[in-house]
C-alpha cells in the first residue's frame, strides 16, 4: 500500500493510493493528524488495515499531491554519492572518506504534478533525482547494522538546485538548494518491509522523455545504513525525517554546454519499487 498526503476543497488530507484516486483517511485517526504522527506511532500497517475494502474518496484529477510527509524536524541531504558524481568534480581525488551533508527546508520542496519554480533571480534552476529514506524509529548513535531497522518508508525526490547560488559564498551551498518550490518529493511513501528494497533498486531521471541519470543503489559511495549510522552521531534523528540520499551523474549543470530546466519542461525521476515523481517547470 502507498500512502500520500494531498489536498482538496481547502482541506489537507492523508490516504491510500489507488489507481482511481484516493482513500481518505485522516479523518479516521484524530490521534494522528499528519503522516508524521502516523509514523511515529508505528501505525503504517493500522492505515492499511483501515483503508482495506473502502471507497475512493476523492478521484483521481480532484486533488493536489503535497509532499508526503508535511513539516519534518529535518531534510538532510547527501552530496556526491556516486563515483561518477565524484569524478564530476574533476579535482584528481577519490571517493571522499566522509559523506558531505546539507539541509533542505520543507518549504523548498512541492508535491507530485505542481511545477517546479524557477526563481527570478536565476536561470540555473537543475535536476537531481534521488531516494528518500523516511525514519521511522529515532534515536542517536544508531550502529550500522542496526540502521536499516530505523527506515519507515521510502520516497523519491527531485533535488532541484539553483546552480549559480550553490557557491554564492566561501563554502555553502544552503542557498542554492533552498529555494522555495525548486524541487519536489513524492508522490507518496511505500512502507519499508525488507532490507532488499535499497539494495540494488534502479533510479532513473527522465527531462522530456530523455534519460539524463540512470543507476543504481548499490553502487553509492555511502550506503543508506552508513547515511543513517553517520548523521545520528552528530544529531538526534526523529520520526519523519527525511534523508535525501544522493543524485547519480548526468545533472544538467555537467553537459557541455549546461542544460537548465526551462518553464514548459518536464522532469520524471523513477525509482524501482516506488514510483514516478513527475513535475513540469513554471517561472517565479
């Protein structure tokens, strides 16, 4: 079972995914008013026991996707996790010994099917498609091994990046990645059941129907146990944070020439298991 967090006439909603529409069911469960709740309480499986014989509440075409999990404590993101993506940088060094990191806010990101916003102030607005790892069981210090043991869910994200903004500074790319609407995570969540989810699982971006990055989970430089055993020695990690997990080679800002993402383009990023997540592009 999927789950989403959407909106329709003025209200916010969570639900089951069908192929006709969605099952509301916020409404059941006052105790949890978003997903995040939900996850904290370990209660995917109780809203796919609730969905179980119901009718679809709102059709497909009659509401908006929002992003799935709605104000997290944290979006962490991974940087250059992929060989290639390493070799992109072309300064002769090799794979990092430790996983460069940084946050995005919630307000950065939309949901399924909205626009991506290129801002006024650039026309560098970039793709990144990557794996989203939901937590679902916090905690600090979590050992490698037991890592995988703290993931409730799985997503996709578009990382979309404003590529003059990320070196505005001495050493910072928080500005090039915050922008509001730039980027994009969803459609929904897939409960995570087993190990073999993240393993090898195929992600794949896609402007205008042209595969710009494919490859594949196993292949990362830092695995998303390493990811999550790592960022929990520094800090504290909640339920429905979310950990972006890094974007193969092949972002437009590596062609030569650059090709940015322009308003009428439209961006797929696909990961195996989960699903699509579709966005066009529209100016500030």
């Amino acid at each position: 079972m999927r789950f989403a967090t959407y909106s329709a006439d003025d209200q916010t909603f969570y639900g089951a995914v069908t192929d006709g529409g969605m099952i509301a069911l916020s409404d059941h469960f006052p105790q949890w008013p978003t997903l995040r709740e939900v996850i904290a309480d370990d209660g995917l499986d109780t809203l796919d026991a609730a969905a179980n014989g119901k009718a679809v509440t709102h059709a497909s075409g009659s509401f908006v996707f929002e992003i799935p999990i709605p104000r997290p404590e944290k979006i962490i993101c991974v940087g250059v996790n992929f060989p290639e993506r390493n070799a992109e940088y072309k300064d002769g060094k090799e794979a990092p010994k430790f996983m460069s990191l940084f946050p995005r806010f919630a307000r950065s990101f939309v949901g399924h099917d909205v626009p991506l916003t290129r801002p006024k102030a650039s026309v560098q607005l970039d793709y990144e498609g990557e794996v989203v790892v939901v937590i679902g069981k916090g905690g600090r210090h979590i050992k490698q091994e037991d890592a995988l043991d703290h993931i409730a869910a799985l997503s996709i994200c578009n990382e979309g990046t404003i590529r003059d903004w990320v070196r505005h500074a001495k050493f910072n790319v928080t500005q090039g990645k915050n922008w509001d609407g730039s980027g994009a995570i969803g459609p929904w969540i897939v409960p995570f059941k087993d190990p073999s989810q993240l393993l090898d699982i195929k992600l794949e971006t896609r402007v205008n129907g042209e595969v710009r990055q494919s490859d594949r989970s196993s292949r990362m430089i830092f695995s998303h146990a390493d990811e999550i055993a790592y960022i929990s020695t520094f800090t504290t990690l909640v339920p429905g944070d979310m950990i972006i997990t890094g974007t193969p080679t092949g972002a437009g800002a590596r062609f030569d020439p650059p090709i940015f993402l322009k308003p009428g383009d439209v961006v797929e990023v696909e990961v195996e298991g989960v699903g699509v997540l579709r966005n066009g592009v529209v100016d500030e």
